[in-house]
C-alpha cells in the first residue's frame, strides 16, 4: 500500500501544479516587461501595481488585456483596509481581475479609488 501512495502522490502533485501554472501568453510591446501575467489558458491579464502609493492601502496599478490594450489605469486600495500590505510584486497573491477589481489569494481585493461626486 504504502509504495502505491509513493508513486501516486507525485503525480497527483505535478497534475496539480500544471493546473495551477499556466504559460504566459506572448507579451504585446504596449505592456511592460514588468508586469505581472494572471490568468491561465482561458485566459486573464497582465498587472503591474506599484508598492503603496500612500501606505498602508493604496496602490498605483495598470492592468492590460493580453492583446495590449489598457483595462485600467490609476489608483487602487485594498478591502477590507487594515492588516499587512500584500507584496505586489508576488504573482501568487493575484487569482485575477474580473473587469472591475483585481481579487487576491487571501480573500481581500484591491479596487478603484472612486472619487465623491
């Protein structure tokens, strides 16, 4: 039994971990070298947030579609506010952007500073 689990259990891991990783798609010119590819095969978007802006909450960031063009551009904080700063520069932290947010691995998000009106 216990040799069974020995040559199982590695390849229930690499399964996983091809699950989890996925190759970056070709970068456009208009996105750069910097940022960061989250997504997987089905596609996502490349990120690039700069450390806190005024800390402890707010961020710069830019978030392209894999084709180049600028989703967002501008001031991001994160929510709930509080807690440790998230360390942009980590892609494990993204699970994604969904058009509007880009939501974090710990359950946070970073979202739009909106401006009052």
């Amino acid at each position: 039994m216990m040799r069974g689990v020995r040559l199982i259990l590695p390849m229930l891991m690499a399964a996983a971990f091809a699950c989890r990783v996925s190759a970056d798609p070709r970068r456009p010119k208009a996105v750069p070298k910097s940022a960061l590819w989250v997504g997987g095969s089905d596609g996502g978007a490349f990120v690039l947030v700069s450390s806190a802006v005024k800390p402890p909450a707010k961020f710069d960031a830019q978030i392209f579609h894999e084709n180049g063009e600028v989703w967002y551009r501008g001031p991001l904080q994160l929510d709930p506010p509080g807690g440790k700063a998230p360390d942009v520069a980590d892609r494990a932290i993204y699970l994604g952007w969904d058009g509007e947010k880009l939501i974090l691995t710990d359950g946070r998000l970073l979202l739009p500073i909106r401006k009052p009106h």
